[in-house]
C-alpha cells in the first residue's frame, strides 16, 4: 500500500514537471515566431529569392553561352496592336543587361569574371531590373508570340499556298511513277483523280487571295492520299532517283522550248508582214499606173548639192523609210535643206517612188535609187555576201554603206540612218561636228554596264594571228544606225579596199562573224570620231533595259536587235515613238490591215 502510494507521488511530480517545461518551450516559440513574423521572415524570403535569382541567372548565362556557340537569328522587331513600345521596351531590358554591363565593367578597368561576385554580394539595381523583367516574362512571352503571329502574317509570301499545290502535284505525279506500267489499281484512280481536281481547282491562280474553298478542300484530300502513298512507297532513294529524273526532264523541256522560242523570233524578225507586202503590191499597181512623167520625184538638182543636208537610208522596207523621212522633217528646223538618198532593190523600186510621190515630205527632197543600176558596182568591185542563215547580213543593201563615196561622188558629208530608227531632234548639228581627220563619226558602245556595251571579242576572232597583230582587243567599240562620214577622207584613205581586203580574208577563214558591224570595226579602226551619246541611243530592239530619260534626251533612237516596232513582237513600251510618225490613217494601210 505504501508502495503504491510513493509511485503515486513521483508519478505526478513527473506530470507536473513536464507540463511546465512544456509550457516554458510554448511560450518561448511564440515569442520567437512572434519575432520572426515581423522581421526576419522578410530576410529569410528575400534570401531565397536571391538564391533563387542566381541560379537562374546562372542558367540563363549557361543558355546564352551555348547559343554564342552556335548561329545567332536576327533580332525580331516584335509590335503588338495598339501598343508600339512593348518590342522597343523589351529591347532596352536587354541591352541594358546583356550589353550595358559589360561595357561598364571594360571601362572601370574589371573584366566580367571579377564584376560577375561583386553582382552577386551587392543585389541591387541591375538585379531589380532582372526581377522586373522575370515578373513580366510571362505575358511579354505570351506578346511576343502574338506579336510574331501578327507580324509574320504581312510579310508572309502571297504565293504560299500556290507553291504548296504545286509541291503536292510533284509529289503525286512522282508518287505515280513508281506505279508500273498498265496498272489501273484503286490508289492509281485515287491519286490521278486528286491530280486532276486539284488541277482543275487552281487553275491558273498566282495569288493565295485568288485561291477558292474549294481548292484548299482539295489541298487537304491531296494530303491524306500522299500520306497514303508514302507507306505504300517508304523508300526515300527511289524518291529522290524519280525526283532527279523529273528535274533533268523538265529543265531539257524549257531549254527546249527556249530555243524554240528564239528560233521562231528570229524567224519573224526575217519575215515580211503580210500588211508590208499588200502595200507594197498596191504601191506597185499604182506606180506603173502613172505616165513616165509623172513617175520622176521633183528637186532633182538638189540630189548633188553639197551645202545641203544629205542623208542616206539603204532599205527595202515602204513603211519603215517613211517613219525615218517624216521623223527627220518633222523635227528639223530647216527642212528645205534636208535631202534623202533612198536606196532599194528593184523589186521595191517602184513600191518605194510611188509612196513618195503620194506623200511627198512636206519641203524636203526625196531620191530613190535601185541597187540594180549601179553599174560601176558589178564592174569595180564584186559585191561579196557573207556566210549566213539571215538575209540582214546577207542582203546586198546591208553592205552598201561601205561605197558610200562612190555612189555619192560629189558629196563631201553625209548621214548614215538605218531604216530602224526614229529622230527626236534637229539633227543639223552633225555638220558641225570637228571630225579631226577621221572618216566616221559614231556614239562608242564600249562602256561596261550600258545596254549598249560590246566588246571587239565578241564579233572578231582574236585568236587569229592576223587579227590579234593589227586590232587591239581593248579598243573602244561603236555603233552603226546613225552615223557622219567625212566622204573625202573616205577616199583619200581608199577605205573601201580595205573593206574589201578584210572580206576576202574572211572568207577564207574565219575571222569575224557575219553582219556589217564587225566588219564596220575592223575598216574604220582608228578611223571613227566619237561623238556625244546623246545623238544616238540603242537598245529599243530587244530587251536591253534601256532608260526611259536617256530616250527622251537622244536625238535619235535605234530598235536594233529583232524586234521591230513594225512587227508584231516588237516591245509595246517603245513602239509609240515609232507609231506616231506613221500615217494609220492611208487607205491602202487601212486596206492591207496595217492599224495602230
């Protein structure tokens, strides 16, 4: 009994001492969380967002290094609807960090390895600007990324879906290559089906815009078929072998048809309209309608005048020698002065008189000549042809220029025009000119990067010893269409033989091409005067990319090259300054379907 008694007793002497050291232990806690909860958990916090911050600083200059290493993508200039300043603002966060500091540590004379621990002992305003910056990380993330969406969207290409379809057609039509022959299978109709709708769907659009619904439903069926075809065709050599092959087709088709293409223009360029030729029949009815009499072109004694004007056209074209003859008149300040010296084939001798006769130009003199009745030509000289497909440079009348002294004795200057050219300005001034001894006076065409740039080795073989002896390769080059010749130096420095001279060696080998220019090259070689290039300007014949203001400026424009602007593959843009000194309005142009 007592013993119970004294276990008792300790055992509530035991209670009561826990209980009290349990109530010292609360009491002290409370206290200290009381502590705690004022001040020092904004210090516990705050540390932890600085460890925080510098592990991911850490990370993101282990990021930034990674990508230093490799290719860097160009800053995207990111612009959201109705707020300009998010791209620019995010800019100047990173410049700030990224490029400011450095900077700032190069000028106080540390590097970044000994700045980056000072960064790190001392948070203050840089890290509070990368806090700033990690706060709104999330919804400018999610701005940039719209704003990407919106930008991307304009400057996305208007022809992406058009080069989308035409993917799938090449990947369907090689998918269909690999079928064999003669197999009439449910995945050969499936796929020549999606060819053909998606064919007929397109068309012949250019432009996303243009695309119709249901062009892109048949976009979407093409691509479920071609998913289908490739597991039924996985391997991807046979893909590329089909590929190459359809590459290598299609590139000797379009080289093909480009040839085509040259060869039937340069066929047309040598081909005689049939509105050309029904004029000259009618010209030629009339003609040999009138009496002998009145068959003689009026002025006769201004033919051998040489205080007047004289130019000279070689032509066989009706309709292309009067836009020369009322282009010149037209524009010049004294046309009483003016003389033309046409020469033609006898073919298109009467064609030619008749026109002039009907349409005389206004006070200037007209003379037309037949090749056919230069008797001292068959008797003097042998009038050569070259060796050539294209009746330009095989044409009697081509070469003709280089007798010009003969067949005008008594004259000591005359103009040169090609029937293809058209004046702009008065062209008294080229009597003026000083040609200091030389025999012709020409614009050069030897300036690099001018539509009208030629070089001496592009016409004349230098590879011959003859050749390469007596011409320089890097001579200036000229122009033939609009040229003055001083005819008495022409004679006394017998330039026609040496034209002659030149022939005959050509035709022994091959020392130039064919044509007048570079046979022009090698006879008037330190012989030519080069004068202003506004008097001539080339390169209307053809796509030369002449400019617009050096037409207006030129005395005269020359459509060199094939197309004419009497043809109907001339270059619209440049066929109105021909157009407009052509009389549309003739009965026998309207007659012969000769139209504006």
């Amino acid at each position: 009994m007592r013993l119970f008694r004294k276990c008792t007793r300790i055992f509530i002497i035991l209670c009561l001492f826990a209980v009290s050291v349990t109530t010292t232990i609360l009491l002290l806690s409370s206290h200290r969380l009381r502590h705690l909860g004022s001040d020092g958990s904004k210090e516990f916090v705050g540390d932890l967002s600085i460890i925080k911050q510098r592990l991911e600083v850490q990370a993101l200059n282990a990021v930034q290094q990674e990508e230093g290493q490799s290719i860097k993508e160009p800053i995207l200039d990111v612009y959201r609807d109705g707020d300009r300043s998010s791209a620019v603002s995010l800019d100047s966060i990173d410049k700030n960090d990224s490029v400011g500091e450095p900077k700032n540590a190069s000028l106080s004379g540390n590097d970044v390895t000994t700045h980056a621990p000072k960064k790190e002992s001392q948070p203050s305003l840089p890290e509070q600007k990368l806090v700033t910056a990690r706060e709104k990380e999330k919804p400018r993330a999610e701005d940039v990324q719209h704003g990407h969406n919106i930008q991307s969207h304009p400057r996305r290409a208007l022809d992406e879906k058009v080069k989308e379809v035409k993917d799938q057609l090449i990947r369907a039509k090689a998918f269909l290559n690999f079928v064999p022959l003669g197999s009439n299978s449910n995945f050969v109709k499936e796929i020549k089906l999606r060819i053909k709708d998606l064919e007929r769907a397109v068309g012949e659009v250019t432009k996303d815009s243009d695309l119709s619904r249901r062009a892109i439903q048949k976009m979407k069926a093409m691509d479920s078929t071609l998913l289908k075809a490739s597991k039924l065709f996985p391997e991807c050599s046979a893909m590329v072998k089909k590929l190459r092959a359809m590459t290598y087709n299609a590139e000797e088709q379009l080289r093909s048809q480009k040839n085509q293409a040259s060869f039937l223009v340069n066929l047309a360029g040598r081909t005689t309209p049939k509105g050309l030729h029904c004029l000259s029949m009618r010209l030629t009815t009339d003609y040999f309608a009138l009496r002998s009499e009145e068959q003689e072109l009026p002025d006769q004694h201004k033919f051998q005048d040489p205080d007047l004007y004289h130019f000279a056209v070689f032509s066989d074209n009706v309709l292309a020698c009067s836009a020369v003859v009322n282009s010149t008149v037209s524009t010049a300040r004294a046309p009483e002065k003016i003389v033309f010296h046409i020469v033609t084939d006898s073919l298109n001798l009467p064609a030619m008189t008749m026109w002039f006769l009907s349409n005389p130009p206004g006070k200037a003199t007209i003379q037309i000549q037949s090749i056919d009745k230069f008797d001292w030509l068959s008797n003097k000289y042998i009038l050569q042809k070259q060796e050539s497909l294209d009746p330009r440079y095989t044409s009697p009348l081509n070469h003709l220029r280089f007798y010009l002294p003969d067949i005008f004795p008594s004259l000591n200057k005359i103009v040169l025009l090609d029937h293809d050219v058209v004046v702009k300005r008065d062209l008294a001034g080229l009597w003026r000119i000083n040609m200091k001894g030389k025999v012709n006076g020409a614009v050069e065409t030897c300036l690099e990067g001018e539509p009208s740039f030629r070089r001496m080795d592009i016409f004349i073989n230098f590879t011959d010893p003859l050749v390469a002896k007596r011409f320089d390769v890097k001579s200036c080059t000229w122009a033939f269409g609009m040229n003055i010749f001083d005819l008495q130096e022409w004679r006394k420095r017998n330039l026609t033989a040496l034209y002659h001279k030149y022939l005959d060696l050509g035709s022994d080998r091959p020392l130039m091409k064919a044509g007048t220019l570079p046979i022009g090259w090698m006879t008037f070689y330190k012989h030519t005067r080069a004068i202003d290039r506004r008097w001539h300007v080339l390169g209307l014949g053809y796509e030369s990319g002449v400019r617009l203001n050096e037409i207006e400026q030129a005395a005269v424009i020359h459509y060199d090259g094939v197309m004419k602007p009497w043809l109907e593959i001339g270059l619209q843009k440049f066929k109105p300054y021909w157009k407009k000194h052509v009389w549309y309005e003739h009965p026998y142009l309207q007659q012969c379907n000769i139209h504006d």
